[in-house]
C-alpha cells in the first residue's frame, strides 16, 4: 500500500516551466527595464542567467532563476 512504501522525491520541471509556462513571469520580472527599477540586481549577470536557462547546457540555472523570481 501506499502507506508502507518508503518517500519517493518528484522533480520540479522547472526548466520547462521557465522557458514556456512561466515565460510571461520570467519576460515581466527580470527584463532590463525593471531589473534597472529595482536596482536589486546586476543586469549582465541575470542576462547571463538568462541565456544560460535557454542553452543546450542550462546547468542550474532553472532553479536559480526561480530564485530570482521568489
């Protein structure tokens, strides 16, 4: 039964969220204009951030994005 099984972790997709579900959040909140509002962040490294995401080699850069989101 479910009850006697051992916990069993699940993956977030959080690229796939990222680059098309919540695309519309990532486009509003770390654009350059709001980024320079905010004046919270470096614009260059989230850019970097960015194209990292979208890259065929996006590392960990889904869950920092998300960091920077949250």
């Amino acid at each position: 039964t479910v009850f006697n099984r051992p916990k069993k972790g699940f993956e977030v997709p959080l690229q796939r969220w990222l680059r098309y579900d919540l695309h519309h959040l990532v486009n509003k909140y770390l654009n350059n204009d709001f980024l320079n509002q905010q004046n919270i962040f470096t614009i260059s490294e989230v850019q970097v951030l960015l194209n990292q995401l979208h890259s065929n080699n996006p590392s960990d850069a889904a869950a920092r994005v998300w960091g920077l989101l949250t």
